[in-house]
C-alpha cells in the first residue's frame, strides 16, 4: 500500500507590514493509502466543501481546496524528484545596458524541499523567473491594478522575449468551484504546482490577486517548443478565473457591479491591449477545441484577448464558451479622459429597464447620479418608469495612443518589430523618409539616415540647435514623443 506525506498550505504575511502573503508550509506526517481513500471520497461528495486537485508534474500527488482558505497536499512518499529551472538572466535575443546579451545559459538544479518531506515542496514551473533590471519591456502601463492581494514573492517571471510583438491576454479557468472561500487555496495551488499567471480573479466576489507584475511574464502556459509562450508580446497579462470551462463565468455576470474588474480590464488597455479576439471566440467543448487549430502566426503577430485553447502547443481548452461582449467589454472614455470596464449603451440614451434604479444606470453607463438628475430634469430620482428615455452625457472622444519609447538600445542591427515599420510610416508621412522599399520591420541603416532628418527637421523647428553628432539617427525620447508614433 501507498503511503503519503501530508502537508498544510496556508498564505499568510510573515510580516505585518509586507503587501505580500507568502506559503507557510507545516508538515503533518504521512499517512496509509485508506486514508486518502477516505479523502477523495469525501471530497467527491455532492455537498462536500473540500475539491481535489489533482498534481499536474508528479504521478499519484493532489491537493485538497478548502473552505477555510488552506490548501492539503498529498505526496506518494516514493514519488521522484523532479527538475525546475534557474532563471535565465535576461530574455532571449534581448538587450541589456551596455549591449547584447550574447549568452544567456540555462542551469537546472533540484527545488529545495521543506524537511523532512523531499516530495511535497519542489514548484514544477513552465517557464523561468528571471527579473532582470534595465531591460527595454516595451510595457505602457500599471504594475499592479489599486488594491489586489500580493500572493508569493512577485518573482514568478521576468522581462518579455517579443516586446516588440503586440501586447495581449491570456485567459484561463482554474476547474475549480468560484466564491471567495477557495480564493485563496486556489492561489496556494498555483503556487505549489508552480503554474502561477500574473491574475487571479473571482467572478463571484470580485476578489483579485496577482503572483508577479503584469509588466513581466507569467508561467501559466507551456512553451512551444524554444519559444517561450508566456514570454511572447509586449506584455502578456495571464488571467486565472475561478471556474470551470464546461459552466462559463460570465453567464450572469455583471461587469456594472463588479469595480476589481473593471480595474483588471482598465490595466490591460492601458497596456495597448485592443478589445479583440484575434483566434476567435473561444470554443463551447473540448472536441470543438481539439478540431481547431492553434495558429502559430496569429498568435505571435496580433494583439487582443486569448483562450488558453488559442495558444500553441498548449492542450487545455479553458476558459470555455465565455461571452465576449463582457470579455473585455465595450471601452468606455470617461470625461477624465480614462478607459474602463464596463458595458453602457452606446447610445445617448438609456432605456429604463424594470427594476433599473438610477444609481444602478449610473453606474453602467460611467456617469453619476447627480449628472443623470440635472441632464433629464427629474423631480423624483425614485420614480423610474420602465421604457423612459434618459438622457446621458456626451462622451468624449479618446485620444490617440501613441507607442511608448522603447529606449535608445531597442534600435540596433537584426533588430525586427512592427514598432520599427511604424516609426518608418510616420518619417515618411514627416517627408523624412530616405526608403528606396518599405519601410519594414527590419532595423536598417535606411531607417537610421531617416531618423536623422527627422532629428535635424524636428531640432530645427524648435530651435534646439542639435549638431550632427546628435542627429545621430538613434531615437532618442524628446524625439520619438514627438514623431508620435502610432501604437502597434
């Protein structure tokens, strides 16, 4: 018969002052196969408070979710040992400052495990957790979304492969029961199979976590191959909603109510992630998923929302059959000039809806009360009446998004980006442009001599007097901001 260790996993701050919770692990012995016979039964039970998870990375081992926000770990006490990864210093074919990053070697070594039970403390992980310090990311916005809960030490990865590849989501559901009472197991979870994302989210209570910056990778996704999945684009924010794929979270769910989402989805446009689904909507079953293709080429070229189903060499068909008109929702521009989540009417008006009270219509539509009484002249806000017409404040238009400096060693011989192609477009249209053909996504002596004229056109209208040496065609910020080019 088996026999099992059995450890406890509970997230708590060691520190009163630190934001992070971090795993305190306490061993509780082992245990007979009986036991955790009994175990999974009475997870299995219809009523039962506790699920089972089963370990993704080692044969026989599962973890309980609890009610209580702990989380149970069962290990075969003969199970092996298993590798995980140093991380690499700088991301692959990237820049550091001072030059190029011409060896980047990988180096294995064994998880060190919490005595005395080898088996239950080694994170098997997809990808690695490097943060290194100086590099171009190309990322445009938030860190961190105003008021989630930090779980782990926020290392869980590190600069982008691709920043130079459109910014995009990855969305995932955790096959797990929803509601806050599994918050924070779930987080636990990840933490000890080593699949954290930079997200955690309940649709229930509106509960956000994040493992690690949304400006750094993931490692909720495996690689395609040498590529590194969860290192692809700009930045590539990983999204784990408590649920199942089989029972999409968004059936009756109401972004209007739910301010931590709107806060998530506010983040990601601020990123340049564009309201699309480049692969589609994602499929109602696994076998719809299993007949579908995984498409290398709109994976890595177009930015917008994913399924785990639409990444490459990835075999889970999660999140299911969400509904994409709430994922990620109409933008809304606010008259502070901000994007968020919700979902209005694009209309100027609204159509009260049986049961609608203003402050609920408010709320949807990014306005407030006070606004929607002065706008619609309303004696009594109390007496709404199904079918009324009220009017909304103008909306105003968005500005335009331009593409971030990405700093002056992004620009560099074998250097290929659709950044490069737009700053080209934009010389061209400054009649600066020197190109024979194109421009391109290559960076070329062409587009350094273009740049040049733009630095000397541009020095001269403002009276900057730069020299030759500056007008050197290596972009510098003070310029670049000023060429405005167009977000990609």
């Amino acid at each position: 018969m088996t026999e099992y260790h059995v450890a406890t996993d509970r997230l708590a701050s060691p520190d009163p002052d630190a934001p992070e919770l971090k795993t305190e692990t306490t061993y509780l012995g082992t245990v007979g196969q009986k036991h955790v016979d009994e175990v999974r039964a009475i997870a299995a039970l219809d009523d039962s408070p506790q699920y089972v998870k089963e370990h993704p990375a080692i044969e026989g081992a599962f973890m309980v979710l609890r009610d209580d926000d702990l989380l149970d770990v069962y290990v075969p006490v003969d199970a092996p040992e298993y590798r995980v990864y140093a991380p690499d210093p700088a991301p692959k074919g990237g820049f550091a400052e001072g030059g190029l990053v011409t060896t980047m070697p990988t180096v294995e070594w064994d998880g060190p495990p919490p005595a005395p039970m080898p088996t239950v403390g080694a994170p098997a992980v997809h990808d690695d957790m490097a943060v290194p310090a100086g590099l171009p990311r190309g990322a445009s916005g938030p860190a961190y979304i105003s008021g989630v809960t930090r779980f782990g030490d926020q290392s869980i990865g590190g600069a982008m492969d691709y920043p130079g590849n459109p910014a995009r989501t990855v969305w995932h559901t955790t096959e797990s029961p929803a509601g806050s009472a599994y918050f924070t197991s779930i987080a636990a979870y990840l933490i000890r199979v080593g699949s954290e994302p930079q997200v955690i989210y309940d649709p229930d209570s509106d509960k956000i976590g994040q493992f690690g910056p949304l400006t750094q990778s993931g490692r909720a996704l495996k690689n395609d191959g040498s590529r590194r999945t969860n290192r692809e684009g700009k930045v590539c924010i990983q999204v784990e909603v408590l649920g199942r794929a089989s029972q999409p979270w968004t059936k009756g769910f109401n972004p209007a109510k739910k301010p931590n989402y709107r806060r998530l989805i506010a983040a990601m446009r601020a990123h340049g992630i564009p309201d699309v689904w480049p692969a589609g909507k994602p499929a109602a079953t696994a076998a719809a998923v299993a007949k579908g293709a995984r498409s290398r080429t709109t994976w890595q070229n177009k930015g917008g929302h994913y399924g785990h189903c639409h990444v490459p060499a990835n075999s889970h068909w999660d999140p299911g059959a969400i509904d994409t008109t709430v994922v990620p929702g109409a933008a809304v521009t606010t008259e502070a000039g901000t994007h968020t989540g919700s979902t209005p009417s694009s209309a100027s008006t609204y159509t009260v809806k049986d049961g609608d009270t203003l402050s609920a219509i408010a709320a949807k539509c990014d306005t407030t009360v006070a606004k929607l009484v002065s706008l619609n002249n309303l004696a009594d806000p109390d007496q709404l009446k199904p079918g009324q017409k009220l009017k909304l404040p103008a909306k105003k238009t968005a500005a335009p998004t331009y593409e971030p400096f990405p700093g002056s060693a992004f620009f560099h011989g074998g250097r290929h980006s659709p950044i490069v192609t737009a700053m080209g477009r934009r010389l061209v249209a400054e009649g600066c442009g020197k190109y024979r053909n194109g421009p391109g996504p290559n960076w070329t002596n062409t587009d350094r001599a273009s740049y040049a004229a733009w630095q000397r056109k541009y020095s001269k209208a403002h009276g900057l007097g730069w020299t030759d040496a500056q007008c050197d065609g290596i972009p510098g910020k003070k310029s670049w901001d000023a060429l405005r080019v167009p977000n990609v």
